[in-house]
C-alpha cells in the first residue's frame, strides 16, 4: 500500500447540528474507514456505523466497506427516514382531494 494521503470529508447532519471533518487519509481508504477514522461517533453516540447508511455527494454506497475514496470526496453518514417518503405522498395526496 502507499503512503500516500488524500484530504476527504465526512459528513452528518440533523435538523440541529451538522458536522463536517476534514480528514487526510491513506489512498486506499475506504468509505467505511473514513467513517470510523474521522471520530464522529464520538459527537454524535447515537451513530451505529454497523448499521448507518453510507454514501458520496449524496449517492448511497452499496458496500461502503469495499468502496475506496479519492481526493476531495464527501462521505456522507444518513439518518434513518422518521417517516416513509410515500406515505407522506399519499397523506398530500388524500387532502387535496378532501
């Protein structure tokens, strides 16, 4: 592996605090790695990175722990949904038609 490093960022927000860590990483870091080396968990405890939806700009990683990072990325930790985007249409939906 070489020792070379790029800079990359990882990302969470809630509605009340939002978060980005600058961090300089080995090339061959993955996104799951980044995750784990920036420390976010330790602001935000209520983070499970085992079961955290990862993604890049905003595009979800399927195998987070396989996809490998290049310079300038954002890896971007989601929270879970509080309610399903459909249902939310559906409701819409029913109170235009009311």
């Amino acid at each position: 592996m070489s020792n070379e490093f790029i800079e990359v960022e990882v990302a969470y927000a809630k509605p009340e605090k939002q978060r980005i860590i600058l961090l300089s990483v080995l090339v061959g870091t993955t996104v799951y790695e980044a995750a784990e080396l920036s420390g976010i968990v330790t602001e935000f405890p209520e983070i499970d990175l085992e079961k955290a939806s990862l993604g890049v700009f905003g595009k979800s990683e399927k195998n987070p722990r396989q996809r490998v990072l290049k310079q300038g990325e954002r890896v971007e930790i989601y929270r879970p949904l509080l309610i399903d985007p459909k249902e939310i249409r559906k409701k819409r939906a029913q109170k235009t038609v009311e």
